[in-house]
C-alpha cells in the first residue's frame, strides 16, 4: 500500500531488490530470508529467474510452499530494498500499530492480514481496491 512519495524507491539502481524479512512480524522464524512483498529489478537482470519460472511453475509451485522460498533457491545476494531507503517500507503489524511511521512509504502486508481484511483508519485514508 502506497503512503507517500516513492521517488527514493522507485530510483533503486540495483540489478534485483528484494525485502528482508527481518522487519517483517510474521517472518521472525526466517531471519535471513526474502520477502516478496516487494521486488524491483532494473532492465533484463530478472529475465532468466522468470523464464525458469514460467518455464517450470507447475513443478515449483506443487513442490515450493511460498514463492519467497523458491527465490531463496534463485537468487544469490539480493540487494536488499530498506538498506536503500531506511524506514520507507514497512510492517502493517510490525511497524503501524497503532500509526503509521511518519517516514513511511509503502506498507507491505505479508501473510495475514491482507489491506482488505484489517480494520484501522490507515487502510481507510489509503487503500483502494
């Protein structure tokens, strides 16, 4: 969910970002892994890992249980996206209760609750379906 100016992130010069889970509540268990919440990626440097993707996605996705595993397995030191824009992604649950951060930008809803599901007035102000 957008929040505010991206022009920072939208800058992001680097082959393949990625979010870290380390900011993420619910992915605590996984210190070191990839969120998908948010990607950005310059020119042609994600085409192979989606090829193979589209290539095999019946087989990835019977026997991968999150995309973000998959990734994971693919890419080998990401760029990490907050290292680049420090407090501008951030946590519905982690880092909005009870508001939103003021240097906030995009507000990422991994697992549960999805925008649509939670009750605050910062889903009010800023989501449109």
């Amino acid at each position: 969910m957008i929040t505010g100016n991206i022009d920072d992130i939208l800058s992001f010069d680097k082959p393949f970002g990625i979010t870290r889970t380390d900011l993420f509540k619910c992915e605590r268990e996984n210190k070191e892994g990839y969120n998908s919440s948010l990607l950005l990626w310059n020119g042609d440097d994600f085409e192979p890992i989606y090829l193979e993707l589209k290539k095999n996605f019946k087989v990835i996705t019977k026997f991968i249980v999150r995309f973000d595993f998959w990734l994971e397995m693919m890419v080998r030191n990401p760029y990490y996206i907050q290292d680049y824009c420090p407090d501008q992604i951030v946590d519905y649950m982690n880092h909005c209760q009870p508001n939103l951060p003021e240097n906030a930008r995009i507000v990422c809803f991994p697992r549960y609750p999805k925008p649509h599901e939670a009750e605050h007035e910062l889903i009010k102000k800023y989501w449109v379906e």
